[in-house]
C-alpha cells in the first residue's frame, strides 16, 4: 500500500511543485501576474506547437494507436459531453456561464498536465500514446468547446461554422499535432541509405531546426506549469460558488469515474486492452484539470471568462489531490 501511495506521490509531486514556484514567484514580487500572462501567450503560441511536434515526431509510429481503443476514447468524449450539456442546463440558467460550464465534462489539461503524469505513470510508452492521441483528443476539444461557446454565447448569435473551422485551424496545438502527424504519415515513403538511415530527416539534415523546435518544447509544460501557479487567485470565489462546486466534482471525481467505469466495461467485455500505456492516457484524458485555455477562449467568444478563470484555478488546485487518489486507485487496481 505504502509503494502505491509513493508512485502516485512521485507522479504528482513535480507538478505541485512547479506550480508552487509560479504562486512563490508572484506573491514575493519576483514576477507580476500580467509578466505571467504575457509569458503564458508566448508559450502557447510557440513552444506548446513545438512541444507537439517534436512529441509526434520522436514516435516510431501509430501501431500503438488501436482502433478499438481509438473508439472508446473519442465515445467516452462524446458521452460526457451529452451529460454535460444536460446537466449544465440544470446548474445555471446564466447563458453565457452554459458553454463555460458544460467544458468540465469533456475538456481537460492534457498537454500541460496530462502529458507529464501518462509519462510519469508509464514511461517513454505512455508518453509516445498520449502524444499520438492528442491529435483527435485536442482537436475534439476545441471544437467542442468553440461549438458551445458559440451557441451560449452573449450576443446569442448562434453557430459560426467559418468561425469554429479558424479556431481549430489557428490552435497551435493543432498545428503542431498535425504537423507532426504528417511527418509520421510521410517517414515511411522516404528512402534508405546504405547505412540503413532515412536518406533525408530533420534531426540529421537540418540539425538546427531540430535543436530549436527541441529547445522551445521542453520548454513548454514546465513553464506553462510555472505560469498556472503565477496566475492563480482566490477572488470571486463567493459569486461563482455553485457553479464551482458543480465543476469541481464533476471534472475531478465523476467524469474520471465515469470514463474508468466505461473503460473496465469495456475491458470486461473483451473488447479492449487496458494496458499501463493505455490506462495512463485515460488518466491524462480524463482525470486532469480543466485546460487554461479555457479562459481565452471564452473571453473571445463571449463566455463567462471570470467563471472560466475559477474553474481552472480551483480545478489545478484540487486536480493535484484527486489526480493522487485516481492514480492510487488504478494502481492498486493493477492497471499501472
């Protein structure tokens, strides 16, 4: 029991820790929160499509990538997100807090938080899986979440199908996932030397392209981690208080369990494997913290930011505490 609880605390740990840096470096003074903000933007815009790239790019290719898992992931998203636009309904009856609200079921921190705890939890593996299924996972999220928020939006305007289609197209997540999707696509038509060597790759012939996108990508989580911290506050909690509370315990204790139990259905009925690999990607998926993005996106399009600032706040906070007993769980379960 005591090497479990030490597993799930080594998964988290640096995690915490970066995200305490972030909090000590603004409350000292060292960094202000809008330094953070702005450092935040740049990070996303540059090293998070590096960061995805260069993940896509150092795996072999999409073997581990098996269809009938592929399924269960993108159905599971799929559900949550029908429970979620049912329940949000329900909650408030604020429109523009609807399509903030209804993002906890389906849209987590997975390339910030998700990705180091699946490596964490399962080594080079897991992180090689996760890597390749951001490509659907980021790009449903985004939709989605533009969807919603076009539908719930202020101006009450409905759906701008031009205006989702950019948003994805412009998401350097996105760009980065699909860039180095077509790379893996094209690998394998390139010829080999004698030497047994693609004739041509980035990491050989332009060996400083490859060291910038590197440098920019390992860059990527732990700074992004560092300004989550920078930025957190603990205001407007009192105005926001049950839709907060919804948030809380649907994106870190129901949604998880619901996608576990999903999952071990699933694997009951032989229809998939749920290997450590595997199992971590769905703890990345499913058992992280809202997305920071979360709040820029709504601030663009007409959704309650405020509200979203606090669901990723409290969210980070208390992710770290449910994301150790998620990890517990399916460690002492025998699934990691």
């Amino acid at each position: 029991m005591l090497s479990v609880a030490i597993y799930a605390f080594n998964a988290v740990a640096p995690i915490i820790t970066l995200i305490l840096l972030g909090t000590l470096a603004r409350k000292t003074g060292m960094v202000s929160e809008n330094a953070f903000k702005e450092i935040n933007r740049m990070n996303f815009r540059f090293a998070f499509s590096c960061m995805c790239f260069n993940n896509l790019y150092k795996t072999e290719s999409f073997d581990g990538f098996e269809p009938a898992f592929f399924v269960l992931v993108m159905a599971t998203l799929l559900i949550m997100t029908g429970v979620g636009l049912a329940l949000t309904t329900r909650v408030t009856k604020v429109r523009n807090r609807k399509g903030v609200l209804a993002q906890v079921f389906f849209r987590s921190n997975y390339a910030v938080i998700g990705l180091p705890v699946a490596a964490a939890l399962a080594g080079n593996e897991a992180l090689a899986l996760a890597s390749a299924y951001q490509v659907p996972t980021v790009i449903y999220f985004n939709f989605a979440a533009v969807l919603l928020l076009s539908v719930y939006s202020d101006n009450g305007s409905g759906v701008h199908f031009r205006k989702v289609a950019m948003s994805i197209a412009t998401n350097p997540l996105v760009i980065g996932l699909v860039s180095g999707a077509i790379v893996l696509f094209i690998r394998p038509h390139i010829p080999v030397g004698a030497d047994g060597e693609l004739v041509f790759s980035l990491k050989k012939n332009l060996p400083f392209v490859y060291q910038i996108i590197s440098y920019l990508g390992s860059m990527a989580t732990p700074l992004a981690l560092i300004c989550l911290g920078g930025r957190l506050s603990a205001g407007e909690f009192g105005k926001y208080k049950k839709e907060l509370i919804f948030a809380n315990v649907m994106r870190l204790i129901l949604v998880p369990l619901g996608a576990f139990t999903i999952a071990l259905l699933a694997s009951s009925a032989g229809l998939v494997e749920l290997t450590p690999a595997r199992t971590a990607v769905l703890v990345a998926v499913f058992a992280s913290p809202i997305a920071v993005s979360t709040v820029a996106m709504a601030q663009e399009m007409g959704g309650d930011d405020a509200l979203a600032g606090q669901i990723v706040v409290t969210t980070s906070i208390f992710g770290m505490v449910s994301l150790f007993f998620w990890i517990f769980a399916v460690r002492l379960m025998g699934f990691l």
